[in-house]
C-alpha cells in the first residue's frame, strides 16, 4: 500500500525534477509554492464541480426526481455545461451599486474559501504548510468569508441583498464562537494547534482513537455551528430563497456569481475535512492509502451536510440567534468542562 | 456631540415578481430591521375584467371563464357557477352527475390542499415535501386528464350536469389512489408535523382570534382553524353533501400551524367522501337537457360553495335574456389577503412568509 501513498511521487518530482531546474534557492521555492497552489487550486475547483453534481443528485433521489441525465454518463457534465453558460453570461454591474466593493466582494469570497486548504492534510504528508497554529488560522481565514458577504450585501445597492448580508453578518458572529469553543475541547487534548499534529494524536487503536468517541458533544456543536458556517439549511438564512429572492447574490450574474457559487461549495468541502481531522481522525485508517481515508470521512461529512439541507425547514432568524446564544453556548462550555474532568481525572487511571 | 442613534425605517417591495407571494401580489412592507412595522397590499397585476367578459357572453360560454377565475380549483368554480345557473333556471341535476361533480370536486380540493402544503414547505426553506404532495397531486390531475382531458382549466362541470361521463378505468384507478393516500398522508405528518423546526416556524405565528374571524369574513380551512365551526358543506348543504358522512375539523390556536392542520385533517375527510361517492353511485345520465341559448327566468341569485380557500359564491343577476346581466364572485383568498396585515405587524419578514403560505393565498382569486 506505500506506493500508493502520494507523498512520495511529490517528494521524487521536487527532487528529480524541480531541483534540477529551477535550484532549491528563493527562485526555486518561489516556483514550486506557485505550483503547489496550482495543483491545490485545480483539485479543489474539480472536488467542487464533482460536489454541485452530487448535490444535485443526493437532492434528486431525496425527493424522487432523477436529476441530470443527459449530459454525459447520468448527467456527470452538467456541471461543466454550467460553467460554460456562466462564463458567457453578460456581467451586469447594477448602475448604482458601489463598483469597487461590488466587484472585490466574490473574490474576497473566493479566495479565502481556498486558502483554507494551506493546512488541510490531505493524507500522511500531504499538506501545503503545517502551520503550528493550523487550526485558528483555518478559523480566522473563514470568518473573513462573511466580510465578502457583507461587502456584496452593501455593494450590490439593493434592500434584499442588504438584508441577507446583514443577516450573515450576525449569524457569523454568533456561530463563530460555539463552534471555536467547540474545537478548543481537541486543542485542549491534542496540545497543539497544528493540524497535523492533531491528526497524528488520533492515530492509536489502529487509527481509530478517534476524538469523536471522547468528546461526541463536541462533534455536535461542531456540525451544526459548521452548517451555519457554510450557510446552509437549516442556517441558510443570508440567501433565504423565499424571503430575501437570494440574498446577498441577488445582483450577481454570469462568473460572479459562479465565484460565489463554487465558494459555497469548496465552503462545505472545507468544514467537513475540518470534521474529518479534528474529530474522525483524519486521514488515519488501516490497509487502505492515508489521501482514500480522508476523501471518504469527508464526502461522509459532505454527505451529511447534504441531507440536512434537502430534509430540514429553515429556522427564523431570532430563533437563529437564540439558538446560538442559549443552546449552543452553554453546550460548548459544558463540553469544555467534560474534555478538562476526563484529561484530569479519567485518563490518569 | 449628540452621541443618539438615528434609526430609520425601510421600505422594502415584496412583489410582484418575489417568489413566495404565489402570484403577482405586491406588499409595500415598512420594515425596522427584520420586523415589520407596516404592510400594506396592492393588488389588480392580474387583473383580467373576468366578471365584465361574463356579462358578453351566453350562460354555457361563462363556464371556461371560471376555470381560470381561480385556477388551482376549477372545479369547484365550474361547479359554484353551475349551482347559481341551475337555481335560476330551476333545473334538475342527474343523480350520477351529482356524484361525478363530489367526487371530482372533493379530488380537487385535495389536489389544491396538497399544493398549498407543498408550498408552505417550500416558503419555509423545506424544499422536498414540495416534491413529495406533487407526487400525489399528479395522480389527481392524470384522473382528470382521463375524465375531461384536461390538468388544470376543467371545464368539466356544465349548467345541468358534467360534460362527459367518466371512462370505466377511471374507478380503479381512482380507488388505488385512495388507498396509498392515506401512508402519505402520514408521510407528510412525519416529514413536518412533528418536525421541531416546523412547529417552531408555525406556532404561535399569525394567530387569527375569532372575533377575526367574524371581522374579516374568514372562511374556509383559515377560519376553522381558528374555532369556527362552519363549513358549507356540512350547515348550509348544497348538491348531494347531507348524503355523506365526514366531519368538519376544527382547531381552536388559530396559527399558521393549526391552519396546516386543519387543512391536513381535511385532505383525510375529503378521501373519505369520495369513497364513500364512489360506493354509492348509480348508473344514468350525466347531463339533463339544455339548451346552449337557455334563457334563465328574471331575477338575482346567490349561491355558495365550500371551496378549499373558503366560500365561493356567485351573484348573479338575470334579466332574461341568453347573457347575464352582471355577475359578481366572491373567492375567501380576498378577505385572507385583508386580514394578513392586521396579524403580520410585529413579525418578521420570515414570519410573513408562512402567514402568507398557510393562508393559502393566491392571486387570481382576488384580482379576477
């Protein structure tokens, strides 16, 4: 099974074939990061339009329809024959809006909804960067998601989308923090914030000690402080179809759009592999390769997110907040408390 | 420095064109935030002079303008409009005709029950019951589409009876139906009643008291969920409805949850009659002899029937001839639409979206 653990085909390209041209000095690091963020940026634009096609199926067979059949084997090209239609799309800039905060809002989006991935592991060695505060830079880069929100609910200069970037704003704020206090539990655990580090702290019981068993509660708040993170049902409340048209996008067309599009979905891609390592143990797991054990827990994540979202009705936006507050809050205290009594007392039997 | 801060209203245009307003309704809203401080109707986008096309028109020629008076139940338009026809002419209705016109009006007032559910979910972020009620309401309009040929706009109930008699593979079709209707009437009950998120979104929301009630002239489903005991059917019957046995559900909260509820429990009661209707109905004809010309007696009449937003009634007034000389009609959707910004002030725009929904409004009713 080693060979088909990637990390060594990196390893052997750097070595074999980027050293040799480009060096290994500031040029040659240069050069390979510009790759790697290419490779990284390529992967997840592909995990993403595999996603908007699932979705699309998961939602289909929930409420017994068939989806997309007719582009490519059950409609797999669908989502590229949507882009191809995005992308000639006219990009209308609405005549009042604010043009500079109207156009920076869906890159802002879309580039923090990447830059998540620097910290992912993907599998044993596969990271960009491990960086020793891995899981509060994950924290911090998605929070800046609903500044662009904000942006494009203010820029677009219309009552709808100011209404749902309002809305995400101060759904935002309130569910930054269980789900925070909620991974805290795990740092308190691991005794680092380095992604990896985590990872390997699970890899006991033939890769099954995982942080789910100690801390289930834990696990909870973090789904569904997640699904609000992702703006997704029951928590889609910026882009309240019914009450606010789309919400903050409501402006948006053509690759805008799309931008705002993909990065909900790399969105939701990214909160579940943050469940998949800070929880489900990452990419630990016996006989088959490290990258296949992430990529399952993960799309089980996605999976999960995906039936909440065509099952449940949407919650009221001060029943959201109260939610957060009075619910959320105290569990995540309470589950702080659990990870400090069992670190003290149980595990030292 | 005055250090106050200044807070301004907004106003906010839900409609014409807003996807929860089920139709071309326009609500001039005045929101604080999220709340709504003032809501204010307008309506007449799809205005189309039904009432004035009728008046150039013979009687018989009426029927296809009522379909789309209030298309989701055409039925029972057709139906309500025959009913003042034959009470001035004094015509008498075939037994079998009387049964065809329960059965398919009952079938409809299902149909038009689980669309509205359907779409509560809908307005509610629930987006798969929506496709689960349309299920069921497909085999309603395929049992339509087998009988008169047509899924929305009838025309199948005619002055003097129904325009054709039912095709024999219409009863076991029909009695499947019946029979599955029941689980997914229970299906539904587990997708949403007892759903947190529903009730949380339902109850106590858009409370309609009783004295409301008898203020706005609420009707139908909307005012038995509010503990009024009245429908048509049952305290003023009209065609053949004193032959069956169903009841009246009623619900005394007066929220958007108990109007879900009721309109649940009446999908149940409505199978059930038409059941019952199929049991017992007997050979014949299906339409009495009429002339297309007729010419009605002089005189004004009002007759109402219990359609699934509420009363229906038609006014109609004849002055002898082969055209009517003004028809008036009267859908409950008008008077639901009225009472919604008395009960939605206060709320949220989230709120005013399931009032909307539960209230079951739609607009052709009130624009005509």
């Amino acid at each position: 099974m080693e060979i088909l653990e990637l990390a060594w085909i990196f390893e052997w390209l750097n070595e074999n074939l980027l050293v040799p041209i480009v060096g290994d000095g500031e040029f040659g690091i240069l050069v390979r990061n510009l790759i790697l963020a290419c490779s990284v940026f390529g992967l997840l634009s592909l995990i993403a339009l595999c996603l908007v096609w699932w979705e699309r199926k998961v939602s289909a067979h929930i409420q017994q329809r068939f989806g997309p059949m007719m582009t490519g084997w059950h409609g797999i090209l669908q989502t590229v024959a949507d882009a191809v239609k995005l992308i000639q799309k006219e990009d209308i800039v609405p005549a009042l809006a604010d043009r500079k905060v109207f156009f920076w809002a869906p890159v802002i989006c879309f580039v923090c909804a990447f830059a998540a991935y620097i910290v992912i592991p993907f599998g044993d060695g596969l990271i960009v960067s491990d960086l020793n505060v891995g899981i509060l830079y994950i924290i911090a880069i998605t929070t800046f998601t609903i500044i662009s929100l904000m942006m494009a609910g203010w820029g677009s200069n219309n009552k709808y989308a100011l209404l749902g970037g309002m809305r995400s704003a101060a759904q935002a704020v309130s569910y930054e923090v269980p789900m925070a206090l909620s991974i805290l539990g795990v740092v308190m655990v691991t005794g680092s914030m380095s992604m990896q580090e985590i990872v390997k702290a699970q890899s006991a019981w033939y890769g099954f000690h995982w942080n789910i068993f100690f801390q289930p509660l834990g696990f909870v708040i973090y789904v569904i402080a997640a699904t609000a993170e992702a703006n997704r049902t029951p928590f889609d409340l910026p882009e309240a179809e019914q009450e606010l048209v789309a919400g903050f996008n409501i402006e948006y067309s053509g690759m805008k759009f799309a931008m705002f599009f993909l990065a909900e979905f790399v969105n939701m891609f990214t909160v579940s592999a943050i469940a998949t390592t800070v929880f489900l143990g990452g990419w630990n797991g016996p006989w088959l390769p490290s990258w296949f054990w992430f990529l399952i827990k993960t799309l089980g994540m996605v999976f999960l997110f995906m039936v909440f979202r065509w099952t449940y009705p949407r919650l009221r936006v001060d029943q959201l907040m109260e939610f957060a507050w009075k619910v959320l809050l105290p569990l995540a205290f309470l589950n702080i408390l659990w990870v400090g009594l069992y670190e003290e007392v149980f595990s030292k039997w | 420095m005055a250090n106050k801060l200044h807070l301004e209203t907004m106003q906010i245009n839900m409609g014409p064109h807003h996807p929860s307003t089920h139709g071309v309704c326009r609500l001039i809203l005045t929101i604080d935030g999220e709340n709504i401080v003032e809501c204010v109707p307008d309506i007449g986008f799809l205005h189309r002079s039904i009432e004035k096309i009728c008046e150039n028109r013979t009687y018989a020629q009426c029927i296809p303008m009522m379909d789309r008076f209030e298309y989701v139940t055409s039925m029972m338009c057709n139906w309500g409009f025959a009913l003042a026809t034959e009470k001035l002419t004094d015509l008498v209705v075939p037994e079998r005709a009387e049964y065809l016109r329960v059965i398919m009006g009952e079938l409809n007032r299902i149909a038009s029950h689980l669309l509205c559910i359907g779409v509560t979910g809908l307005d509610l972020g629930a987006l798969t019951p929506f496709l689960y009620t349309f299920r069921e309401r497909e085999d309603i309009l395929d049992l339509f589409e087998m009988t008169c040929g047509q899924r929305l706009t009838y025309n199948y109930i005619r002055i003097g009876g129904v325009s054709r008699d039912i095709p024999p593979e219409f009863f076991p079709k029909c009695k499947e139906f019946l029979d599955k209707f029941g689980e997914k009437c229970d299906d539904y009950e587990k997708v949403l009643t007892e759903n947190p998120i529903w009730i949380a979104r339902n109850r106590n929301v858009g409370v309609i008291t009783e004295q409301m009630v008898y203020d706005y002239a609420v009707s139908g489903p909307s005012a038995r969920a509010s503990g009024v005991n009245f429908d048509i059917r049952k305290h003023d019957p009209y065609s053949i409805y004193d032959r069956f046995d169903f009841k009246v559900p009623v619900f005394y909260g007066g929220d958007c949850y108990d109007r879900y509820r009721a309109r649940m429990a009446e999908m149940r009661q409505s199978a059930s009659i038409v059941r019952q209707a199929l049991d017992q109905m007997p050979e014949g004809d299906v339409r009495c002899k009429v002339s297309p010309k007729f010419k009605p007696k002089v005189g004004e009449v009002y007759s109402r029937v219990e359609n699934s937003r509420g009363e229906m009634g038609f006014h109609i007034i004849s002055d002898g001839t082969v055209k009517p000389f003004r028809v008036r009609a009267r859908g409950g959707s008008y008077n639901h639409l009225l009472v919604t910004p008395e009960i939605v002030r206060g709320l949220k725009i989230a709120d005013l979206v399931a009032i909307f929904a539960s209230l079951d409004i739609i607009m052709p009713e009130i624009d005509r």
